[in-house]
C-alpha cells in the first residue's frame, strides 16, 4: 500500500520535440531516442526522475518542456 501513494505523489514532465537532432552530436540522437522521441511534433509524458531530468538538460534545446 505504501508503494501505490508513492505511485500517486509522482510529478509528470511532458516534452515535444521542436527541433531536428541534424547536425547535432550522435550522442543528442540517442538521447532522444532515449525519451521516445525521433520525429519533430511527437511528444511523452514521463516520470520527472532525475535520469530523464538531466536527459531534458542534455537536448533542451530541441524540445518543448512542460511540468505537469
């Protein structure tokens, strides 16, 4: 039981990618695979954990951030 209130205290980041990963560093590319983007347009909801915080960090600049 105390996992599910645990569950309902997570905070949500939803990103869309705005930008292409052309002529960027192949590791931003794999970054962005990395949070389920490849396409300009698609957007995620995701678990804000510090991995997928400092992966927002890594290729800001290609997305759109929203906290939720």
């Amino acid at each position: 039981m105390v996992k599910k209130e645990a569950d309902s205290k997570k905070s949500f980041v939803t990103v869309t990618q705005v930008s292409s990963p052309i002529g960027r560093d192949e590791s931003q590319r794999k970054t962005l695979i990395g949070l389920g983007l490849n396409k300009i347009g698609r957007t995620r909801t995701l678990v804000e954990t510090p991995d997928v915080m400092g992966m927002i960090v890594k290729v800001g600049h290609l997305l759109k951030v929203e906290h939720s």
